[in-house]
C-alpha cells in the first residue's frame, strides 16, 4: 500500500531547473520534487508521495497524522518504500 506521508520542508533547492526540497519525516531527511507546490517554503509541511510533495498542510495535521501511522506500525518500512530518495 503506498501512503502519502507528511514532512517538514528543512530546504528547498533549485536543481535543473526543477524545484526540491530535503524533508524530514521523523529522522529521516529525503530529497522530494516540489513541482506540485511551487509555493512551498522552508519549514513548510507538505504531504508527499513516492517522491512528490502533492499538498501543503499545517503543522498539526501534519503531527496528527504521522502519529497515526507510527501506531499502525511499520512507519520505518513505508517510509523506505514509499520515499524514495531523489538524485
């Protein structure tokens, strides 16, 4: 099942001519694409799948739900899977 996981916007990058950012999600820092969200900013929340930040949220909901998927379980493996790390 693949799951769009929120994270916190640490920086955002210019690479190609393509915006991405590093996110934290936890203790884990990805590189995801920003193309969905040109308005997304540093210490921004964003909502992101398989590598695409898809939308900004705020910061409680952003908490709420990964607390939720920490007590399903697993959160480390989704993470891997579903976040691949851009180059």
């Amino acid at each position: 099942m693949c799951l769009a996981i929120p994270g916190q916007i640490i920086e955002v990058q210019e690479m190609g001519g393509l915006r991405s950012a590093r996110v934290r999600f936890g203790g884990i820092v990805r590189r995801v694409n920003l193309s969905f969200v040109p308005e997304a900013a540093n210490g921004d929340y964003v909502m992101v799948h398989v590598g695409f930040a898809i939308s900004l949220i705020d910061r409680l909901e952003a908490e709420r739900t990964y607390q939720l998927l920490q007590e399903m379980g697993g959160i480390e493996e989704e993470l891997a899977s579903a976040i691949p790390d851009l180059p």
